[in-house]
C-alpha cells in the first residue's frame, strides 16, 4: 500500500503525474537550481502546460511539501521508467552556480525524508552505485542537466550511508530471540533475525546495514531460495556442468 511522509509540512498537488506502474524500490535527489520556499516550488508545478513534477521538495530552511503522492509517478528525472519506480525529491539550493549548495537544514531533512522513505515502502537500504542500478539515481544519469549539482552529487555516497544508519537504527534493540533457519548445503543453522513490513533482516547487532535474508548469499554462486512456513534460506552450490 502506498502513501505520504508525515513529515510534510506543506502540501499543494500538481496536476502533473500519471498512476504508478511499478513499486517504489528507488529514490532520485535533484537539486531546484535557485532558492524557493515549498510554496514557490509547488507553485511551479501547478501550471498544466509546465509538464513537470516532482513527489517532494524540501527547501533551505528545512521545510518538506508534498506535490505528488507517492502512489503517482511524478514528471521529474526525463525518464518515465526511473519516475515510475522512483520518489523524487526536489532540494533548493542556497547558492547558484557552479557549486549549487544547499543549506544544513535541507540537507538534514533530506536525509530524514530519504529514510522514512525507505522505512514504508520496505526499501532495505540505500545504494549509490553511480548507474540507474543503484536505489539512489540522479537526474544527470537521464538527461544532459546539471542537476543534481556537483555540490549534492558529491555527497549521494554520504546521504547513503546516513540513511542505512537510521534504517539500522531503526530496527536495533528489538530483541534477539527470533531466529530463522540458514540452510546451506542441507546443513542448517539459526541466526537471529528481525521482520519489518513483512521482509527478514538479518538482526542488527549482526550486520552493518540492513540485509535481507533471502539477499545473504546473493553474491555467491548458489542457488537460493526462502520457505516462509519454516522460515528457512535454503543456499545450494549450483551443480556444475
Ligand atoms: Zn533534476
């Protein structure tokens, strides 16, 4: 089920969107190119013929408006695939060009919006691989803008490990007395394990990040497959030849 940050402060919906055809598993941070208020922002978005949208803004004194919900796809990255999976953010910036900064305070709601983002549509975590594959995108891997600015695009690393960092702490300190099973060529072992939003996590205390289970052995050459009746991650080395 979709919906809207509660930590939106100012709300003025835009013309500009069309129904979802995908789940939201990404996020794309642009930058506004000036100083606007979420007023003047949504402002932008509300002429038809303007044909652009974005599902937030957050402006330099911290604010968050709402412009799209989040169960529309909004008109913001010039590419419909990326805004169909994809929240966008647009941030406003405190200085012009070349560096196009933002304030402290947008920087920091930013990163408050990007979690309780990843928190409701079960996004395990933030990735910023530089390529549309990561969950964090920008506008430039789309188009010949400048968007998000060199001053945002140097930090989407950052923003990433900030946002992990409140997702991990956001499922710490629950208790470690649920297990799951990790079967790993027939032989199994139990690891503590958390739910949220109906996926398996690895249990904080013994990760980094989030992980999901069934994402554990992703990068080994198994077989992997989850049971959810006996709660098991069955891993099996691939048979060769
Ligand atoms: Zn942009």
């Amino acid at each position: 089920m979709y919906s809207n940050s509660s930590l939106v402060t100012f709300r003025l919906l835009s013309p500009n969107f069309n129904p979802r055809n995908s789940d939201i598993d990404t996020i794309t941070i642009h930058h506004v190119a000036g100083n606007l208020s979420v007023q003047a922002i949504g402002n932008i978005f509300q002429p038809r013929e303007r044909q652009a949208s974005s599902n937030y803004g957050v402006d330099t004194d911290g604010n968050i408006g709402l412009y799209v919900e989040e169960k529309n796809r909004a008109w913001t990255s010039s590419n419909p695939q990326n805004d169909h999976r994809a929240v966008t953010i647009e941030v406003a910036n405190n200085s012009g060009a070349p560096n196009w900064t933002v304030s402290d305070k947008a920087y920091e709601a930013t990163i408050e919006l990007c979690t309780d983002i990843c928190i409701r549509n079960s996004i395990p975590c933030l990735t910023y691989t530089g390529t549309p594959d990561g969950s964090l995108t920008r506008h430039n891997m789309f188009s010949a803008t400048s968007c998000p600015g060199p001053f945002l695009q140097a930090r989407f690393p950052d923003i990433c490990n900030r946002v992990n960092e409140n997702l991990i702490n956001s499922i710490r300190g629950t208790d470690l007395d649920t297990f799951v099973n990790v079967s790993v060529n027939g032989v199994v072992s139990q690891i503590p394990a958390i739910n949220r939003n109906g996926f398996w996590y690895v249990h904080p205390e013994f990760a980094d990040r989030p992980v999901r289970l069934r994402n554990l052995f992703a990068t080994l050459d198994m077989d992997v497959s989850w049971n959810e009746q006996t709660r098991t991650v069955h891993a099996m080395t691939k048979a060769k030849g």
